[in-house]
C-alpha cells in the first residue's frame, strides 16, 4: 500500500504559500490506518519500549494505538496548562514566534526506554523539546516516529543523536 497516495495534499493551508498534508484522508481509511500503527510497532517490537511518549496533539492518534501494540503506558506532551498535576515544561522556537511544552512529572521512571511519536517532523523544534523533557525525567530516548518528514526542513539536524523513523518524505 502507497501510504504517501492515502495523504492528501491542500494547498495555501493554514495560509497563503503552505501546503498541506491532510492525514484524515489516511485516518479514515482503515487499513491504512492500521499498516501505519503496524510498520511502526514491528520497527519497535523488540526495543524494549516501556512508554510511549506522543505530541499533543496528533501525535495522540498515532500514540495510543501504538502503545497498545507494544504493550506500554501512554504518556501525553501538551501545551501549558492542560496537565493537572506537576509538570516540567520546555520552551521552544517556531518559525514564527515560540510555544512551550509540558509532561508529567511522575509520566517517565529513570531508565524507562521510551518511543517519541507524532504525526509530522518539520523544523524539529517541537520534537527536540520533547526529547530534552523525556530526558530530564531520566527517561532513554529508544527511538522517534513520525508519519511525515519535511526533508527540507531539517528537522533530523537537532535530533543528531537519535534515531529517527519517518514512513513518508516529502
């Protein structure tokens, strides 16, 4: 199966001059949806995977099933405020300004190995923040999944010592 066929391609979104790839075009497609949480669970079967870690808040659609497959808890990464008990947070610089992100504090014992999930790679910012908090939590980064990766973005340069696992490229 084309994953890359199931995406679903618009044009000047969320603004003049972006294109945007759709991935509900994927999601509502069953076997589709079900060969994405497949390849990337066989990828990491075998890691020893004891959390998985997913981006708010796509990353959330790809993370629970995930999880589910590698028999590991789920931790949720959200944007400040959405966590009601304690969390680290960690700023981070977007194209256009910054964001922070937030993780429990009790969501990752130390030496927990840990996959970072969510749907798109693009500059790495928001990944890289999400790696740093994982690891102030002395959490082991086993590895990163995305759906899409921006090649062009070079997101993978501020991931240099993590192992990155990308299904589709553009």
């Amino acid at each position: 199966m084309d994953l890359k066929a199931k995406i679903r391609e618009v044009p000047n979104f969320p603004k003049e001059g972006i294109l945007f790839y759709d991935i509900t075009t994927l999601l509502r497609d069953a076997e589709g949806f079900a060969r994405v949480v497949r390849r990337l669970s066989d990828f990491y079967r075998d890691e020893g995977v004891t959390k998985v870690v997913a981006i708010e808040s796509r990353g959330f659609i790809f993370g629970a099933p995930l999880a589910l497959e590698l028999g590991a808890g789920f931790v949720p990464v959200r944007k400040p405020g959405k966590l009601p008990a304690e969390v680290y947070e960690r700023k981070y610089d977007l194209e256009y300004g910054s964001n922070s992100l937030a993780i429990h504090k009790d969501a990752v014992n130390p030496g927990e190995r840990v996959l970072i999930v969510d749907d798109l790679l693009a500059t790495g910012g928001t990944m890289a923040a999400t790696v740093h908090l994982v690891k102030e939590l002395g959490g082991v980064v086993a590895g990163i999944a995305v759906l899409i990766e921006l090649v062009q973005l070079g997101g993978r340069d501020k991931l240099k010592d993590q192992h990155v696992l990308s299904l589709i490229s553009y």
